[in-house]
C-alpha cells in the first residue's frame, strides 16, 4: 500500500497578512512558500491545508489558489463581494519549489493565509496520519444547547462517542463550522482543548453574517476541541465530518490524500439548471476529473450562485439517505463557497440537496482519498 499522502498537522499558524503591505491588486498574484516553513517538511510535501481569508476587497471577484509554476486553472477558491470578508478552508498542491500561488482577479484585496496541516508522501520523522470518513454527525447547535459564546468567550465541544479511534491516536478532526445571529464583527478559532489560543483564525464574519467553513483541528486527549469567539455573541453550529488517525509504515488504517489539478465537475448555470426547493441533484464523480473509480472520497470546493431563498445545500455520498447537517449556509443572491470532504457513494456519485428556493452550484475538485 502507498503511504504517500498521509496527514501532518501543525499548531496553526499565520503565514501571510497582506494588511502589513501587499495588498493584492487587480489581476495580481502572489507566491507563498510552504515548504521548509512554520514546522512543514523541506522536501516531500504534496500540498497544503490552509485557512485563506479575503478581506477589504474594492470589487467583486475571487481568488484561485494554485501550485506555483503551474497555470492558473479556471477554477475558484474564494467568490466575495465588495467590501466583505470571505474565509475558506483551502487544500492546495505545492510546486516543485515547495511555493503557491494566489490569484485575484478584479479590484484589489487583502488576504490572510493560516496554516492549517500539509500532506506529505514520506515520513519527515514525526506522526503521520490517514484519512476516516465518518457519518456526519451535528455535534453542537448552541441555538439549542448552551446559548451563543460571548465576547472573548470560549465554548468546550467533546467528540467522545464520534472518534473512530481513541482520542490519544487521532491527529485532527474535519468539522463543517458555521456562526449565525453574530451580533458584532469577530472572528471565530477553533483549536485543542488545554492549549494556548493560537494567532490565527477559522471564521471572520460581521453582525448579522452566517457563514460556514470547512474546518482541520486537533484535539485534546481527551477528544474535546475549543472554540473561541473574539467580540460579541455569536450561535455556532458543529458538523463533525471525519478525523485523521495515527499510522505507522507499512500499516494504513484510513486513506490517504491525492491532490489533482483543480477541475471544474459540476456548474448548474450550464447544464441542468439551478437546484429547486427540496431537490437533490447527484454528480458521477467515479472516473471523473482525475478521480479514479475507486475513490473512496473526494475533496470539493463547492460554490452557490444566485439562490432566491434563504437555505442550505447538504452534500453526501450517493444513494444514500441525506444526513441532518449542512455544508454552506446562505442567503438569497449571496455567493457562497465552502471546502466539502465527502464520501463517495457506491454508485459513483455524490448528492446535493438544497433546502428552498432555487440555486445554481458548482463543484470544483481538489483531491480524492483512497485506500
């Protein structure tokens, strides 16, 4: 079996704040190296998981995130408005030089990077970890449970009884996190439990904004992660979505990461047309963009246009019964993006359901797993 591709997480940590001067401009990009940098390995890495933000942005447009010496693919990694704060969760391969790449496209923006983890094809001696899917599961709704987290308030969230393994062995958990009702602008950061609150951040939003993210954390011993809000009361809602468990060479208990050129799989405004109200609409991802058909699972960027309602879009495995969670969160006219990690069905495909009004999605993938 391959062990390339194995997770390696890190304390997160800023890598870039283009606030501090470099402010991307009109049709600009910058390079970032990762490799050899903040903890990642010199050599071997494959790509990154990073926490990307667009903020101050003077123009309506989007950023793409993509291997350094490679083209800029046709793809899109953040869709944001003028003058509003986007965050997504971004797994991205390096170049041969270890770099990547940002791209903006129209007026200018500022962007801040987070490390969240890389994936790396050998081992640079410390603990690897492998890829389980879990069935997602909602984890927290302080809505319903404990009311929202105050100004500089941190709330305790334990994952006992949805690891799939002891928590001693478990590198990081994929969580779907989303803040709704924010009463101020704040940032939201999840991190273990029992240790320091780090300099980096999962969501930024404004009063009023509910926004999801795709979100890598580690955990405590004892399986319990952190959740700190920095101004105001906000609700936030916990999707757990799967966890990274330790392995040891030759032996891979889960999968293993494969990153792809990005591709575009799915846009409802040139075929099909939008998602209505209570529809599902199902994607062959088996064979697929560089996904072969044994994929156990697929990594996605996944962007909504042009909603008409207030809803939420559900992505699960195919031929399967929808779980009670959410992966983007939006309003009407709003465009959204949200990392997913799911699943593929034993059919081949995955499913998108949408909850009311109608809306247009498109799929971009990333990656796959496979054992």
């Amino acid at each position: 079996m391959t062990i390339g591709g194995l997770y390696n997480p890190v304390a997160p940590t800023r890598l870039l704040d283009t606030r501090d001067g470099g402010t991307l401009v009109n049709g600009g990009q910058l390079n970032l190296k990762i490799a050899g940098t903040h903890g990642v390995a010199a050599t071997g890495v494959t790509a990154a998981v990073l926490n990307v933000t667009a903020t101050n942005p003077t123009a309506d447009s989007f950023l793409t995130v993509f291997p350094h010496g490679q083209p800029e693919p046709s793809t899109s990694n953040l869709n944001f408005d003028a003058g509003r704060t986007v965050p997504n969760l971004v797994t991205v391969p390096v170049g041969a030089d270890g770099s990547i790449d940002i791209a903006n496209r129209f007026g200018s923006v500022d962007v801040i990077v987070d490390l969240e983890g890389y994936y790396s094809d050998r081992f640079p001696g410390g603990n690897q970890y492998a890829y389980i899917p879990g069935t997602p599961t909602r984890a927290l709704d302080t809505r319903t449970d404990g009311g929202s987290i105050g100004p500089d308030g941190t709330r305790v969230l334990s994952l006992f009884g949805k690891l799939p393994a002891s928590a001693s062995t478990i590198g990081a958990v994929v969580l779907n996190v989303t803040v709704t009702n924010p009463t101020a602008g704040s940032v939201l950061t999840a991190y273990p439990d029992g240790t320091p609150l780090p300099g980096a951040s999962n969501l930024n939003f404004t009063a009023g904004q509910t926004t999801s993210n795709l979100v890598v954390v580690g955990v405590s011993a004892d399986g319990k992660v952190d959740l700190h809000n920095l101004a105001g009361n906000a609700d936030v809602v916990v999707d757990y979505v799967g966890a990274y468990a330790l392995t040891n060479p030759p032996t891979v208990i889960g999968m293993p990461f494969v990153p792809l050129a990005p591709a575009r799989l799915l846009d409802t405004r040139d075929v099909g047309g939008p998602v209505g109200p209570g529809q599902t609409r199902s994607l062959h991802v088996a064979g697929v963009g560089g996904v072969p058909a044994d994929a156990t699972a697929v990594v996605l960027n996944v962007t909504v246009a042009d909603g008409t309602s207030d809803s939420f879009l559900t992505v699960f495995p195919g031929g399967t019964a929808q779980p009670g969670v959410s992966n983007l969160n939006f309003g009407a006219g709003k465009i959204i993006q949200n990392q997913v990690v799911v699943p593929v069905g034993a059919n081949g495909d995955i499913d998108f359901s949408n909850l009311a009004g109608n809306v247009d999605v498109i799929a971009d993938v990333f990656g796959y797993f496979s054992h």
